[in-house]
C-alpha cells in the first residue's frame, strides 16, 4: 500500500491519554490494526 | 477480536483498536467491552482517510437510518430531532477496516468494509500474521 508511510507517522492517543505513532507498532512486531464504524 | 486476542499476541503481534468519537468514548468503550488491546482515538478521521476506508452508502444508509432512528434513538427522538443524528464527534455512516502490517512496513492485509456487518474475520488477521 502506497500510504503505508503517511499512515505510519500518525501519532494518535489512546482511551489512557497516551500518544503513539503507528508506525512504532510495526518497528519491530507485526501489527494488527482494526477500525471500528463507531461507539454504538 | 476481544476473545481471540491472545491467539494474535502469540503471533507476536501489536494490536489495536482506531475509532473516531472523543477520548472520553474511546474510555468508555474499552471498559466496557473489556478490551485487553489499546483503543486510539481518531476524531478527525485522518488514519480512515489514509487508509481509503468508505462511508455507507445507497440502502446501507437506509439502513442505518432505519436502526439508528428507530431501534436506537427511538421514534420519539426521530420525531423531535430528526433521523440519523449521531453521537458527537461521530459519523454513523463510516464504515470500518482492517491492516496488517509486517516488521518495516510491509503491508500483509487491507481490509475495507463494503457494508455495515462487513468485519474482517479473525482468522484471516491470523493468517495474515503466518
């Protein structure tokens, strides 16, 4: 996928108000990554 | 996923979850589903948008229409308010997806939700991660 790159530098915070990179989820590990439609 | 999370972590695999909403939601979500995995927060919709993921539409919005005013909200709400309001900071219509990346980058699954009940199954996550 050619937006691997502009995906990866994403930094997002999670529901524990910690920020991570995408990117660094698959530094070194596969990664699984799964988008929910919404909360319900 | 919740279930067979551990069967990806012996994969060795990072996981998590991305939903749109507010932080506060993204809180209320895991604990309430229990979820073992991380849940990121993606108001904007940025991380959908790179991915290319879709929004419903023709009768999948019908149909989410149909739940969200009727089943969900209730036709009291409908009546006062409209169809098809949704929760803050949220769009009903967007649909969901699925990656899996390998180490550096390498792309093993792309999954883009067609309609509403389209979920990527877990064991093709798990083959994907072989």
């Amino acid at each position: 996928m050619e937006r691997i790159e502009e995906l990866g530098a994403v930094v997002l915070r999670g529901a524990d108000d910690r920020e991570v990179r995408l990117g660094d989820l698959w530094s070194d590990r596969p990664a699984v990554l799964v988008w929910v439609r919404h909360y319900g | 996923m919740r279930d067979r999370h551990q069967e990806l972590v012996s994969r060795g695999a990072n996981v998590a979850v991305i939903a749109t909403g507010l932080p506060a939601m993204a809180k209320d979500f895991q604990e309430q589903y229990r979820l073992p995995f991380p849940v990121l927060v993606d108001t904007p919709r940025v991380t959908y948008a790179a991915l290319g993921l879709k929004r419903l539409s023709g009768r999948g919005v019908t149909w989410v229409l149909i739940r969200e005013s009727l089943l969900v909200r209730g036709l009291v709400k409908v009546l006062r308010f409209g169809v098809g309001r949704p929760k803050k900071k949220q769009d009903i219509f967007q649909l969901g997806g699925a990656l899996v990346v390998a180490p550096g980058g390498v792309v093993k699954l792309v999954h883009r939700a067609d309609e509403y009940t389209d979920n990527v199954p877990v064991d093709a996550l798990l083959g994907a991660l072989a």
